[in-house]
C-alpha cells in the first residue's frame, strides 16, 4: 500500500537521510531487521524474506508502534524503502570498511592473509 500522504515528509526524509549513510541503523535481531533509536522513540524498518514488503514502524518512548507503514513491490516507494534496507544493511554490516579493507591487503606486494608466508 502507498505511503499515505501525511507520512510521505517523514517516509521521504528517512530515506534521504538512509542514502547519505546519516543514520546509525543497528541490527534488530532478525535479518534484514534495523532500528535507529533517539531518547524518546525509535523507528524500526524490516524486510520479509517470503514476500516483498518493506515495513517501516515508528516507536514511541514505550517500544510501542505508533505508526506503520507498509510498502509493496508495486507501490511507487519501493525503490525508497528497498534503500531504506540496503542503506541500513551496508552500514551495519561494515560492507565499506571491510571492502577498504580488503583492497588495502589485495594492494600489497607478496604473500597475504593469516596463514601467508612470506618467501
């Protein structure tokens, strides 16, 4: 179902803020789960595995959801709430940090890695 119309200024500005990597998304004990929390409420995205379906839920200082949005495959959000996860993904995950990495080691001359011995 679409983002209704009153929640398209918060749906929108999440996801701005989501691609500019300005949230501290963490996990939240399920996969393709995140939350960001603030002192008096939280607000929850998730993504299920068996359908496609984007949920972004707002809590308030009780954990519990004060508003729900729902975002399908054919809602014209999607593309924005699919960010929303991978955004959140990426950063939980140190995707860009452990590419940086990686590259760093890749980069070096000779042998790599723990179990590497130099010649």
């Amino acid at each position: 179902m679409p983002v209704p119309t009153e929640l398209r200024p918060f749906f929108t500005s999440l996801v701005d803020k989501s691609r500019k990597s300005e949230i501290n998304w963490e996990a939240d004990g399920h996969s393709d789960a995140y939350r960001v929390r603030f002192t008096d409420f939280a607000i929850g995205i998730s993504q299920d595995e068996r359908k496609p379906v984007v949920l972004v839920r707002l809590f308030n200082d009780r954990e519990e959801p004060t508003t729900v949005i729902e975002v399908t495959q054919a809602d014209e959000e999607w593309i924005g709430a699919v960010s929303l996860i991978n955004s959140a993904n990426l950063k939980v995950r140190r995707v860009g940090q452990t590419l940086h990495r990686a590259l760093e080691e890749l980069g070096k001359d000779g042998p790599i890695g723990l179990g590497s011995k130099e010649a």
